[in-house]
C-alpha cells in the first residue's frame, strides 16, 4: 500500500496539474472544451486554497 502524500507534495502535484489545464486550456478551440477546462480550473483552484488556507475542501 502507497503512503499518503504530504501537504507539500500535494499541493505541488496540484500547481503542477493546474499549469498542464491552464496550458490546455489556451490551446482549445471548442467552447464545451473551454467550459469543461474552466469548471475543473475553478474546483482545483478551491482545493488548492484550501490546502494553503486550511480550509475544508
């Protein structure tokens, strides 16, 4: 069994998935690609705050 990432890693791997959607985001063409991209941008940033803020996700 896999251990659980620390705060640290997690939030890193998160920036890192962030910059990769942001990326693909600039590149599409469709706006249904663009809204999909946009809603997942939007939830990753609020898990992303929320591991910088404390907060509950």
């Amino acid at each position: 069994m896999g251990t659980a990432l620390s705060q640290k890693e997690r939030l890193a791997f998160l920036l890192s998935y962030h910059h990769n959607l942001t990326l693909q985001l600039k590149a599409e063409i469709t706006t249904s690609s663009r809204i999909k991209l946009e809603s997942s941008l939007g939830a990753l940033e609020e898990e992303i705050e929320a591991i910088l803020f404390a907060k509950p996700v």
